[in-house]
C-alpha cells in the first residue's frame, strides 16, 4: 500500500478561507478580532514561528500585535506585557511563544493570561474545561490534528488512537480532545511515552498513530501495521550543509518506508505545520466573538 498525502497546506486553506469571510462579517459589525504575541529571546524556530503568525493574521484580515522582549527580559516585564494585553480592547487573543529562557514561569506566565484571551488553550482554567468535555479553545496543534483527520475522511470515532508523546502542548491535550464523546473524536486512545518498555508493541495496534514526541525519524516501518493512518507532528532541524538554510526538516516518522506500509499519512514540512497556525487564527476569532457577547 502506498499511502495517500493529507496535505495540510490544503486543509488549512480550506479553513483561512473559512476565517477569512467570518472576519470580514465580524469588521461589518465593527468586530476585529486581534492577536497579540509575545516573544521572549531569538529561538530562531520560535522567530520562524511568530512570523507566520503574523502573516496569517494579516492576510485573513485581522489585528495583530507581536512584542519582542530580549532573553534576559526580568519576568516581571513580561507578566506587565500580558497585563496590558488582557486589557486592551484591540487584543482578543494572547499568544506566549513556548519555550521560554529559563529565569521565567512558564506555569506563572501562562497562568497570567486571561481565560477569556487564552488562545493557545494552555491555561489551567481552560484546560480542566477541556478534560471535562466543556466549551473552551483547544490547544491549536491537537485541534489542527483533528481537523486533518475529520477532513481527510478519517473520522477517529471508534477507532484505536496511539500518541507517541506526552507533551504538555501536544500529546496530553489531544489525548483528552479525542477521547471526548463528541464529534470529531469519541476514540479509544492509547498514549505511550518514554516509560514503555516496548513502544512498538503499542504503535503495532493503531488504527490511527501520531508521533509527537521530537525525535528525527524514531518511526520506522517495522512499527507500522499495514493500512495505518499516520500523523506526523514532529519538526526537527537537522543540520544540513548542503541547504541553503543549513539545515533540513525532518518529522518524527520516517517519511519514506512508513508511508509504504500507511493508508493516510502528513508530509514535514506541509502537514500538521500550516494547520497549528491556522487553529490560532480559529481561536483567535472565537475569542473575538465571545468577547463582544460578554
Ligand atoms: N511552541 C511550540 N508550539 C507552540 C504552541 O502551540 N503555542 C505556543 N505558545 N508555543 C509553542
């Protein structure tokens, strides 16, 4: 079997599209929805990242605001940068890039943001409404998984979902997204990390397998069951002298043997990336509108 490609570029066209006339009716009742996003030191990813961002705000449309603070920036400056974004009328969703220098809370950081402009999901408020199963913004890379599910035909109800990765930003919260009784998920998922012994006794029994867990290719073909719908969210930078750039990028799946055994499978770059940013822009215009309701 030779997988077919679930383009991500392609679903997240479909959706800023989606966005993109939802804004322009917002703006026809004096609605902009804004973004604004803080970030700390010059990760080079971090800075490819807030970017497009920035991009994808301005071409759907909406308000957006990015703050640069140095990496020695005191916690202080940034917990005041936060304040004055929850209470700016402008701003109706706030974006803290991760990962953050060391001398700051992360926990205090994000804990900072008000629930209400909490875009990225990550607040703790926010994401115990999320393992409840209530309404509240989910976490943009696992929202974007779904998405690239539902819209590629691969619908996970009933399904065997296994996440490789248990990170805070993605393997824990698309763990409570899909185990939901909801549309969209209502599977039966499995999340292996680390602790296993033998993590391709797990990855052999997916009907739908995702790799998060940021390591170059640590899914091989030998870890694959035969027809396997296989999502790629890793994005590592592997040191390549012969690109332009230095480096090449390389998912946490080894694209080209899994994607022989797999019935679906994403391509890196150009599969869960656009979508990650695509969700922020969705929340970002959910945020707006509840905003305006309260
Ligand atoms: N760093 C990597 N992914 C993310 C994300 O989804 N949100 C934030 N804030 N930082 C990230």
């Amino acid at each position: 079997m030779t997988a077919k490609i679930i383009s991500g570029n392609e679903v997240a066209a479909e959706i800023r599209k989606e966005l993109t006339a939802r804004v322009a009716e917002l703006k026809n009742k004096g609605i902009v929805p804004g973004l604004g996003v803080v970030l700390v030191g010059e990760d080079p990813a971090s800075v490819s990242y807030v970017t497009s961002k920035a991009k994808g705000c301005q071409e759907i449309g909406m308000f957006e605001e990015t703050v640069r603070l140095p990496a020695d920036v005191p916690e202080e400056d940034v917990l005041k940068t936060i304040d004055r974004m929850n209470n700016d009328p402008k701003i109706s969703g706030i974006l803290v890039q991760l990962p953050l220098p060391k001398n700051i809370s992360v926990e205090k950081v994000i804990g900072f943001i008000s629930p209400e402009k909490d875009v990225d999901g990550f607040h703790p408020v926010n994401l115990g409404k999320l393992l409840r199963g209530e309404p509240c913004p989910l976490p943009c890379t696992p929202h974007g998984v779904k998405q690239l599910l539902v819209r590629s035909g691969n619908d996970p109800a009933g399904k065997h979902v296994v996440i490789c990765g248990r990170s805070n930003i993605v393997g824990k919260p698309l763990s409570a997204i899909l185990m939901q009784k909801e549309a969209g998920a209502n599977a039966v998922v499995t999340v292996v990390h680390t602790g296993a012994s033998d993590i391709k006794h797990y990855t052999l029994q997916a009907d739908i397998l995702v790799a998060a867990m940021g390591v170059p290719e640590f899914i091989t073909a030998d870890m694959v069951r035969e027809g396997t719908v296989v999502i790629d969210v890793g994005v590592n930078r592997i040191p390549d002298a012969t690109k332009k750039k230095g480096f090449r990028l390389a998912g946490d799946v080894e694209y080209g043997p899994v994607a022989e055994k797999a019935s679906f499978i994403t391509p890196v770059p150009g599969g869960v990336g656009p979508m990650t940013v695509t969700m922020l822009l969705y929340n970002t215009v959910e945020a707006a509108i509840r905003l305006n309701e309260a």
